[in-house]
C-alpha cells in the first residue's frame, strides 16, 4: 500500500540531496525560485542541479515561485522546462494569464493554503490533477513547517499532497488518518535549516513501510 504514496522533496539547493532524493526513489523535487525563502537558488544553481536531470530515475522536476514577476516566471520556465510548475494561490503578483496559461499546458501544481474547512473540491482547481493543500503563514507561500488543522481536508476527494508540518514523525499518522494522494515535504527533513540526509531516508521510509 506504502508504494502508491507520493513523496515531494522541496526546496532542494544541493547536488548530493537531489541524487539521494533520485536514489530513493522520491516522485517530485522541488527547486523554489521565490525570493521570499530562505531555499531559494540562483539560476546559476539550477543549472548545476539540473546537471543531474539525464540519470535514470530522475524524479518529475516541480519550480515553485511566490512573489515573482510574471517575466521572471516565464523566462526561468521557458529555459529549464520544468515538468510542473507550482504556483500558491493567494500570490499577490500573481497574474491570471500565468495560472491560466499553466493550466492549459497541465502544468500546473496550484499549491493552496488551508485557513478553513473545504466543502466541495470545485474550491481546490479541479482542472489540475494534482494540487498541494499547505499551511498559512502571512508572507509565507510555504515551508513554514506548521501542519494546519487536518480535519479541515478530511472531506476532500480530489488527489492532493498534504504540506505543512510533515516530518518523519508525523508521516504515518498523516497518511493513514487523510489518506491524500502523497506529502510534500520541505523544512520536515532539515536540521538547522539544511536538508538532512538521514531524515529524508527516515521520511522515505516510513512512507514506504505503511
């Protein structure tokens, strides 16, 4: 049952974390380009990342931006092609044409931060066929590692990944209690705001082992 679970690692900035994440098998990888977070990279870091993106088993390759320019979110997705791009509902400088423009294209991961009970799945971007229900924290679009309340979502039906607070502690507790298509998972395997390789195979794990 384990297996059917998917696991995204986000906010990655290093080569070794990003082939650990390949190694194990994890679906997603984020690279965060929002100016707002303390994971963001450079393009100069992307590219060497990427460096890593023709090895067998590379996972789906996910941007996230928040409080980006529409010109900056085009210009880095037109030179990178990412499989998905996640974008948080809620963006102040978000415009219209690039959600749409996304979600014409099947790309887009919307990431959406829960602060009430979620009545019907026609709130939560029907088009996509994935989306991420997050945490809110003002100014944040994410990777604040504060869960929300889980029982805000225990209605939905659409497949979505579960953010917000998921560590390897709490992995199993979540997954069984919500049963969401997968988590997606950033500050949850740092320590001292770095990713930890030994949480991240602690996270795989117990994923794995349910």
């Amino acid at each position: 049952m384990g297996t059917s679970f998917q696991i995204k690692i986000c906010g990655i900035k290093d080569l070794a974390t990003l082939d650990l994440c390949r190694e194990l098998g994890v679906d997603f990888v984020g690279l965060n380009f929002s100016p707002r977070s303390p994971r963001n990279i450079t393009l100069t870091q992307a590219r060497e990342l990427l460096s890593l993106r023709h090895l067998p088993g590379f996972p789906k390759l996910v941007f996230l931006f928040f409080e980006n320019t529409s010109v900056e979110i085009q210009e880095i997705t037109n030179q990178f092609s990412p499989d998905l791009v996640q974008l948080i509902r809620g963006d102040r400088m978000l415009t219209k044409e690039i959600w749409d423009k996304f979600t014409s294209e099947k790309r887009l991961l919307p990431a959406i931060r829960i602060q009430s009970p979620i009545l019907s799945d026609e709130d939560l971007e029907p088009q996509s066929e994935l989306v991420i229900l997050d945490s809110f924290q003002k100014g944040l679009g994410g990777g604040s590692g504060h869960t929300f309340p889980w029982e805000y979502v225990t209605n939905v039906k659409r497949p979505y990944l579960l953010a917000g607070g998921i560590t390897p502690m709490n992995v199993q507790l979540a997954l069984t209690t919500l049963k969401p298509a997968g988590i997606d998972v950033a500050s949850g395997v740092e320590t001292d705001g770095k990713k930890d390789p030994h949480k991240i195979i602690e996270l795989v794990q117990n994923v794995r082992n349910l």
